[in-house]
C-alpha cells in the first residue's frame, strides 16, 4: 500500500507543480502583455474558474496524499519513511500553506479592488513570485517521494 501510495504522490505532486509551473512560465507572462484592465479581468475570471473539481481535486491531493502516504511509511517502519515524511512536509508548506497564506488573499483582494487595473502590476509580481515556491515546492516533494521509491 505505502508503494502504491508513493507512486500517486508522485503523480499528484508532478501533476500539480505542472499546472503551476505553467502558470509561472507562460499563463502569467501572457497575462502582463494585456492591458492592466484585461489581465486583472482574466485573473479574475481564471481565479473564479479554479474552485472547481478538476483543479481543487488536484490540489488537495498534492499535499494529502504525500502526507497520508508519510504517516502510512512511518507507522509501517518502511525504509522510505523519513524520505516521505519531508515530501509531504514540503507539500503541505510549500503548496497549502504557501496558497493559504499568500495566493489565495491576492486573489480576493484583486477580486475585491476598486482599482484591479491599478493593483494588477504588484500582484502580478507577488503572485507570480509566491507561485514559483508553489512549482519548487511541488518538484521537490515529488523528487524526494520518486528517490522513497528506490
């Protein structure tokens, strides 16, 4: 089961740091090449659109799973154990907290502005920065449960 298990949190983590590392390397780039108005607009509209299964189902798996995988390692004394265990730590810092703490109140604050246009070139910057933490975040944990499997 702790295989079984490993194998998917490198897939969720993999999974998810590829959605992120998109956004960082094209999605946000192609958004600042808009007029503010438009891109706050987008990231809006993109923002409102990610709240859906697809998206958070990934989401929350990508720090879940590693972690219900490090706690199954540890319980069953599996060689991997300590690997996973710093896995699902980076998940859960790296992915959940960074979004809960930093992305996700740029986000409600860009869809509450009375100004997105104006605010949009600092949370652009922001966000983006914080978004890369997210990527790294998600390449590491992966790394590390991919080398438990070894």
């Amino acid at each position: 089961m702790v295989t079984v298990l490993t194998v998917a949190s490198v897939l969720v983590t993999g999974l998810a740091g590829g959605v992120f590392f998109a956004f960082s390397t094209f999605v946000m780039g192609g958004l600042r090449r808009l007029d503010p108005p438009a891109a706050a607009a987008a990231m809006n509209e993109i923002n409102r659109d990610a709240v859906r299964p697809p998206f958070m189902t990934l989401f929350a798996a990508s720090f879940l799973v590693p972690a219900v995988t490090a706690v199954l390692a540890l319980v069953r004394h599996d060689d991997g154990a300590g690997l996973l265990v710093v896995a699902a730590a980076v998940a859960v810092l790296g992915v959940l907290a960074v979004t809960a703490v930093v992305n996700v109140p740029l986000n409600d604050r860009l869809a509450r502005s009375d100004a997105p246009a104006t605010d949009w070139p600092a949370y652009a910057s922001r966000w983006t920065a914080w978004n890369h933490v997210r990527t790294l975040a998600c390449a590491l944990a992966c790394a590390l449960a991919a080398v438990a499997l070894l």
